[in-house]
C-alpha cells in the first residue's frame, strides 16, 4: 500500500480507501452486516488508512458499522474518517423506503447538528473530514453551509473541510472551488475511466490550490470491474436500477470495448486493479474510494496502489 497527502492540508492517507456506502444496507439491495464488517477488517488489515462514508448511508447505519469495528483496532488513531452531511434524513428515521429520499438541508441549524449525531454514531472526539454532500450549485451559490463549515472548524469539531461535487457538474460548479478555495481542504469527484469530465477544469483548479482530490465511483458501480453483462438489472431497492438502466448499460459497455487493449496488455491485473490504477495515476487524485461488501472484493481493490508501473497516459483509448 501506498501512501499520500490528502492535497497541501490534508491528512495522509492509502491511496487506496474504503468507499462505505455499499454497507449502508440501503440502496445497494441485501447486505449482511457480518460481511460488511469483515470487509472494513480486511481493509484495515492490508494498509487501508482512509474510510469514506456519509450520514445518510442507511440512515447512520454505515457509520455505526464503521465505529463497531474501530472500537476494536489498536490502530483506530490511524484512520482518516470522512463523512457528509447535507441531506436530512432524520424525519424518515422509521418510515420505510426502497430506496434514501432526499431531503437537501445545508442550514448551519442543520450542518451543526448532523456533525454532532456523527461524531456520536463514529464515536470520535473530532470528524477529520466533514464534506458537503453533493449539493446543487443554488446551495452552493448560499453564504450558510460555508458558514458552516468555518464555525465547524473554528470550534475544533472537524480537522478539514470538504465538499463532495455534484456528479455531472464537474465543469457547471468548478468555479465554487475557485471561490472557496482558502477554506476547502479537499473535494470529492466522481471519476473513473468512462466519466472524464473533471480532467478539464476541475482537477487543474485543484491543482493550482493544492486541494485534495478523492476519487468516488471509480469502478462505476460495479460496471468496471467487468462483472455485468447487457441484461444485468437490479432489484427496486438498489439504486443500480436507475443509474445503470439497461440503456445506460449499454452505452457504457460500449464505450468500455475502448480500452480492451489496455487489459489485454496488463491480463496480469483484473478490470477493476486497472480502472483503480487509472485514478489514482492522475496527477491531481490523491486516493480512491471503490466499495467492498466482501473481504475479497477489497483484497483484490487494495491491489490497485502498488501498479505504480502503469502511467496515467497508457489509458488515453
């Protein structure tokens, strides 16, 4: 495992983390806890130091799981935890949904409030990272969720200050970055091999400031690491069934046969090493958070960091 500063501010951390929404038990279909709990085990044990995760992953359930198997580490002190916050689940809690509603809350009423319920389910004294989860750009436009962000950190409840872009808007809301650059630590892309957009804008902009860079759907929901096929379809409690809709699917399959080449070349490497390494070669990107709901799913991630023999201009298909 190979480690790295989270930008000019941030931690140091695995360039290789642990994405801990697929856990949540919510949005993924079935999960068996027992399995998410050894997933996160067998992270830890190869050198994973990072463990993103957010609030309303199963409604706190992700963090609890997080907290449960940390509470019996030696090395807990070691791990960078971030989480999000910004959507306001807490009217739900009881209610039963198939899938999260969306209840977008970035009030500093609220911001404060969910940093306190996460530092209570994580069971930490401080948040390393708290991140703003994906808002829309008229969110982001608004003076209070950096307000914050600032008290948040002025009071000693979180170490660093994050803010999670919002998926296909990489360009659209790279100019918040550019405003906000002095109190964002680090920001959090969707980027993988078939979705590039952040290559433009964003990623020079996070560059230039020395902003860390964490990589989010790295393996596309599963698609890159080559386990679907045209007809894979999901159950209505997964949330895969709309953002890999069969017509979807077959466009991102299409532009996948691109890079055949590439894993031809490197057979040695599963689909999934090479899409990982694909991220974590950009100069901007300092780690990587692909999910794992097995221990073997993350052994075989984790291998991604060490492929540092393979540079990010051999996946330019």
């Amino acid at each position: 495992m190979k480690y790295a500063n989270l930008g000019t501010k941030g931690p140091v951390v695995s360039t290789v983390g642990f994405g801990a929404w697929g856990i949540s038990g919510r949005d993924w279909g079935t999960t068996d806890d027992d399995k998410s709990r050894k997933a996160i085990e067998a992270a830890l044990d190869a050198g994973v130091t990072f463990i993103d995760t957010a609030d309303v992953y199963g409604f706190g359930h992700s963090e609890e799981l997080i907290r449960e198997v940390l509470d019996h580490r030696p090395d807990r002190d070691k791990i960078v935890i971030a989480t999000k916050a910004g959507n306001n689940f807490y009217p739900s809690l009881g209610q039963k949904h198939k899938t999260t509603p969306i209840n977008h809350d970035y009030s500093v009423k609220h911001l404060l409030f969910a940093a306190e319920q996460s530092l209570r389910r994580l069971n930490l004294e401080v948040i390393d990272i708290l991140q703003l989860h994906s808002p829309d750009l008229d969110i982001l436009e608004r003076d209070e969720p950096w307000l914050a962000l600032e008290k948040l950190k002025r009071e000693g409840i979180i170490k660093h200050a994050g803010w999670s872009v919002q998926s296909f808007k990489e360009t659209e809301q790279a100019h918040i970055l550019e405003r906000h650059h002095e109190l964002l630590d680090v920001i959090q892309v969707r980027y993988n091999l078939l979705e590039r957009e952040a290559e433009k804008v964003l990623f020079p902009m996070a560059q230039r400031y020395g902003t860390g860079v964490i990589v989010r759907i790295p393996l596309l929901f599963g698609l890159l690491s080559g386990k679907f096929k045209p007809d894979a379809r999901f159950g209505d409690n997964d949330h895969r069934r709309f953002n890999l809709s069969p017509e979807k699917l077959e466009a991102y399959l299409a532009g996948l046969r691109r890079y055949q080449p590439l894993f031809d070349e490197y057979h040695d490497c599963s689909m999934a090493q090479l899409s990982l390494r694909f991220c974590i070669a950009h100069p901007a990107c300092h780690t990587v958070i692909p999910g794992g709901k097995t221990p073997e799913q993350v052994r075989e991630n984790v291998v991604a960091s060490d492929l540092s023999f393979i540079p990010h201009e051999k996946f330019s298909y």
